[in-house]
C-alpha cells in the first residue's frame, strides 16, 4: 500500500511493503529533519504591511510552518496577519517587525496578535490560533489572584482593558499591609496622609504646587497667571501663550522654534489683521511670512514678498514653453461625486513643472501604509502665467506692427 503522511506535521508513513532499499531515506528525513523542526527548529519568515502571509505544512518536506519558533521580520501593523495551517502544533513566536502588530490565526478566523518585539507561546487547536499559556507576561492580559479575606474585589481577573476595584469588607486595613489597623473611611485621607511628589518619570512635575512647576493657575474670576498673561509649555520648542493687550494684541499665540508661528487676534473692526503667521522665536526674533486681513466685506490672505527678503532675483523667462507643459484636467471627486465635473491639475504632474504650487510626494504612504495625500497651491502659478501673456503680448504687437494694425 502506498505511503500516508500523519496529520499534523505531515511526516510520510511508508506503507506495507513499500520503499524496499530505500525506505532508510524518507526515515533520516522524518526523524533528521522534520522531526528536528517541529521539536526545535527556528526560521525567519519577513512581513508585509495590510497583507496575509500564508505558511504551508508541505506533506514529508520542509516547510516554514513546521518550526516550532518563528521570527517574524519586515513591517508589521494593521490587518497583517500570519495564516497557519488548521492542523494541531505549539508555536513560539517573536514579531520582531518594525513597527505594530502581527495576528496569527489559521484562514477565516480570529487568531492572537502579537505586539511589536514581543514573544508569545500559541497554539492551534485545530480550528485556530489560542495562547498557550494564562500565565502572566509580557502581553499576556490576565492575571490570577487570591484575596485577602480582610478586602473585596470586583473586576478579577484583572486584564489590559479592565478595571480592578479593592475595598475594605468591613474589617480594618492591617498596618502590615499599608493601612492605619482602622475601619474609618479616613485611613488614607489624600489631604492628611498623602506626602511628598510624583516625580517627573511617573507622570508628575517634581514640584509640591502648581506655582513650583511653573504652571500658571486660574482665579474664580477667569484671570491667570504665567509668562506674558497665561502660558502652557508643550515641550522645549513648543508654547502657547494668551497676550495681554498691552503687547502685540489681544488673542492667541502658539509658538514653535521649527515651523510657522501662528497669532490670531479677535477683532470687532470692518478692517485689520485677523491672523498673522510668523517664523522664528516668539517674540525676541520673528519674520512675518503672511496674514489674514479683513478688508470691509471681504477677506484677503497675502504671502511676504518684500524685496528685503530677498535676493538672487532675475526676470522670469521662457515663461511660454513652461506653460505649454501644463496639463489641465477635467475630473470628479470619488468621495464628493455629488459635486460634478470640475477643473483642475494632477498634483504630481503639475510638480514636474511647477514644484513649489505642490506640496507632498506622488504615492506618499504614512507609517501604517496609509496615503499621504499631495495638495496644490494654485496661486504658484499666477507668475508663470502672468510673464506667459506677456511674453504673448510682445509678439502679438510685434505681428501687429508688421501688419500696420
């Protein structure tokens, strides 16, 4: 009879008189190799971002899912999974991916994920993936625990998303165990028996009040205290300030040595500044990039252009053939089909020409491989227009003089 391979990790069985002479072979395999595999084998197997990776247990030869430890390698994160076979095995993973987490689950189920650079024991049952173990570790969620009988607990076992709530049962907290040996709800009362400060690595700003740590505070009446009025500190480079009108204005501003500095301020005036974007250290060194201005009815947003900002200036030539290359498009909103037909360009075909009127690069992704949309910026292109009429308008009055027009 011919040869059957055992369920779960597929090892040949040579059948009744079969492999005469050479049955020695499909034997080292089975126990030199496969065996050796499934009891200690480790293998790297690499992952892709949002896709299934599928492991097969190839019937008397070595396959990836016969190991028992498996590294998993590449990028991790969302929807990217491990698909094992349904067959019964022990399996030791490490996602050692880049970034977010691995599922592990046979075709259609639900699996176990696994976090970025941990380790966890699973096993098939046969229908899918489970952990192996309750035990507590790193990414294992429960925990088993016994109770003092002086304490009541609701909400054991206590896991990763849970709440655990510990209360007296009516007899008192012993002083061995943190308490005062009294039944009174003041036996950890926050004003008297609570001393000293959480320091800045669990959370807390080393200082005993609010004015220590610099943080400003507020009155009953709404007023503050801090650097310039009211002032909250994110980090090193980052701050927000309330101005007092006795500085730059009444209203907002956020601060941050590496980008643009935004300041809006509240207005009741049909005309003046609504918000003025700068650059720099607020307020000892800033250079104004642009503003929002009301003007009456309407609203202008100007960009810095002062001749004092610049230099290296030359006209703008061969503005005619750069236009040519533009390739206005007509095209719908595949989320806003309801708005129709409109005109526009193609962002990355429009940076060929134009680089700065487009921000972004063609098929950005982020971390978790989603897109990273590029924008346009079309008053970029009113110079390139601009300089392309008029270098029309020379030749059209050149054809003109000819024809004594």
């Amino acid at each position: 009879m011919p040869s059957t391979y055992s369920p779960s990790l597929q090892l040949e069985l040579i059948g009744a008189g079969e492999q005469a002479g050479t049955w020695n072979s499909t034997t080292n395999t089975n126990l030199g190799t496969l065996l050796d595999q499934a009891i200690a084998g480790y293998t790297t197997q690499a992952v892709t971002t949002g896709t299934d990776t599928t492991l097969t247990m190839t019937p008397g030869a070595t396959a990836v899912a016969r190991n028992i430890y498996i590294e998993l390698t590449g990028s991790g994160g969302t929807n990217t999974n491990l698909i094992v076979p349904s067959s019964t095995k022990l399996y030791f993973i490490f996602n050692n991916t880049s970034s977010g987490q691995v599922t592990v689950k046979v075709a259609g189920q639900t699996g176990v994920s696994v976090s970025n650079l941990n380790k966890t024991i699973l096993v098939c049952n046969g229908t899918d993936i489970v952990l192996a173990t309750s035990a507590a570790a790193p990414g294992v969620t429960s925990v088993a625990m016994t109770v003092p009988s002086f304490l009541s607990v609701t909400g054991s076992p206590v896991t990763s998303t849970g709440t655990l709530a510990v209360t007296l049962s009516g007899t008192a907290l012993p002083t061995a165990n943190g308490g005062t040996g009294s039944t009174a709800t003041t036996y950890c009362s926050l004003s008297s028996n609570v001393n000293g400060t959480l320091p800045v690595g669990n959370g807390g700003t080393g200082a005993g009040t609010l004015a220590g740590a610099g943080i400003p505070t507020f009155s009953a009446t709404n007023s503050f205290t801090g650097v310039n009025g009211f002032g909250i500190t994110a980090n090193a480079n980052t701050a927000v300030f309330a101005k007092a009108p006795s500085s730059i204005g009444a209203g907002i501003v956020a601060q941050n040595n590496g980008a643009g500095v935004p300041f809006a301020a509240a207005s009741d005036s049909p005309t003046g500044t609504l918000m003025v974007y700068y650059y720099g250290t607020f307020p000892s060194s800033v250079t104004t990039n642009g503003y929002v201005q009301l003007s009456g009815a309407g609203v202008n947003y100007y960009s810095a252009s002062d001749y004092r900002l610049k230099e290296n200036v030359t006209p703008l030539s061969n503005a005619t053939a750069k236009l040519k290359q533009l390739a206005p498009k007509n095209y719908t909103w595949i989320d806003y089909p309801e708005v129709g037909t409109v005109d526009g360009f193609i962002a990355h075909e429009l940076q060929a020409i134009i680089p700065q009127a487009v921000s972004g690069e063609k098929d950005a992704i982020d971390q978790d491989g989603k897109p990273k949309y590029q924008a346009v910026d079309s008053s970029n292109l009113v110079p390139l227009l601009t300089a392309a009429l008029q270098e029309a308008l020379v030749r059209i009055e050149a054809l003109e003089a000819r024809v004594g027009v």
